[in-house]
C-alpha cells in the first residue's frame, strides 16, 4: 500500500479528479465526512486532511505522497521532496492594496497575511521594514478596515479583491499543487512513486 495525503476544500475536487483520470484512484464518490479511504485494487490508501497539515503527514512519514499547494511549501519549507507541479490549483501570491493606496516608504509598512514567513522574505529582499498582522482568513478585510496598509495573499480569478476595491501592487509568487513524497518512502517505495508520478505526468502533459 502507498499512503497519500490529500488536501480537503478548495483543492480536493481538482486532486480527486487527477487521481482518478490518472487510475491511481476509482469509485471516487463524494467524501462526506469519511476521512480515509483504502482502494486495495490499486493499492492505494488515502486521507483527506487540511491543505496546510498534508506537509506535515508527509515529512513525517505517515504518507508516503501528498499533494500540496505551492504557498504551503514556500510558507513551512517542510523537509520533503518535490516530485512533481501538477499545474492544478493556480494561483499568484501577491501583494495587494484598495484601489488608491499610496505608499510612503520611509513608514513601517503594515502587512496583513497567512503567509508570514513569505512576506519577510520577500519585504527583506526589497529592502522594506514592515509589521507582519497574522491572520487566518478573509485577509482582504484588514486594509479596508485600516488594520493593514497592504496584504500578501493569494490571488486565483480576482473576484475577491475586485469585489472589495482592490488590486495587486506585486506579484510575489506563481502558485499550484505540487506532489511531494517523504525522503524514507522515495527510496523505499520508489518504484510505486515513479508509477504514480508516470501515471499523473501522462495526465497533466496530454
Ligand atoms: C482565498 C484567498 C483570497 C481568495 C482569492 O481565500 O485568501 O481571499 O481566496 O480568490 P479569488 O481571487 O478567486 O477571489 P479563501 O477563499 O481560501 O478563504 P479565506 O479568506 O478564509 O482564506
């Protein structure tokens, strides 16, 4: 058996759908609240965790395999490998303000984000001094409630910001889901990873 870990939400639907056009999963059907899932024709056992936690199933050991999106590897640099860009899940981590902002860059500026290690890298890189707000969720809201001057978050059609008179001032990253694999199970399972990853490669590159 090779163990996966999959994201649940906004990813799972697109993961899931690779999965079975590649054959590595059937009689996919909707999850419910079932969180592990045994294929024995293939040998394939899967669970569905949340997108930030399948790095840390991963490094650890428990699955062998994961699909991750890009920003969570960037963000945690968790100590696995790279296997694979399955061009799904696009999206940009940007920076992004209202309409209208103006910088003033002798200011702290005030940065509003999920992706707090990003945003020092990227700011130290450019040489700003800024005050990262941590935040979970609905990031957008921070500058237009005037907690933040700006946001560093993810940006995939732009509804959000458009809806919220917003724009991106910088695009700091290109965004998508990667497969990643465990160091022990890429030389020990080697042989079911590289038919994964063949069977996925025919399906991304058709
Ligand atoms: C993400 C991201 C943006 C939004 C961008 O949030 O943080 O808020 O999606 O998508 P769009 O460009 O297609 O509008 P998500 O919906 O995952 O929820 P969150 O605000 O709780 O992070």
């Amino acid at each position: 058996m090779i163990n996966v870990a999959l994201p649940k939400g906004r990813l799972a639907d697109k993961t899931l759908k690779l999965m079975t056009e590649a054959g590595i999963l059937e009689n996919v059907t909707d999850a419910g609240r079932k969180l592990v899932f045994e294929d024995e024709k293939s040998g394939v056992c899967y669970f569905l965790v949340k997108p930030w936690d399948v790095p840390v199933y991963v490094e650890r050991g428990i699955a062998d395999v994961g699909v991750a999106g890009k920003d969570v590897l960037l963000e945690n640099a968790p100590d696995v490998y790279e296997l694979m860009d399955l061009k799904t899940g696009k999206c940009r981590m940007c920076v992004c303000a209202e309409n209208g902002y103006r910088d003033e860059p002798s200011k702290r500026l005030r940065v509003a984000t999920k992706f707090v290690n990003c945003s020092k890298s990227y700011y130290a890189s450019v040489g700003r001094e800024i005050e990262v707000i941590k935040l979970n969720g609905s990031i957008e809201l921070a500058p237009l409630l005037n907690m933040s001057d700006v946001i560093v978050d993810l940006v995939e059609t732009g509804t959000t910001l458009k809806e919220n008179d917003m724009g991106v001032i910088t695009v700091i990253s290109e965004i998508s889901a990667r497969l990643i694999a465990n160091k022990a199970s890429y030389r020990f399972k080697r042989a079911e990873i590289d038919r994964l990853t063949s069977k996925l490669g025919d399906v991304i590159n058709a």
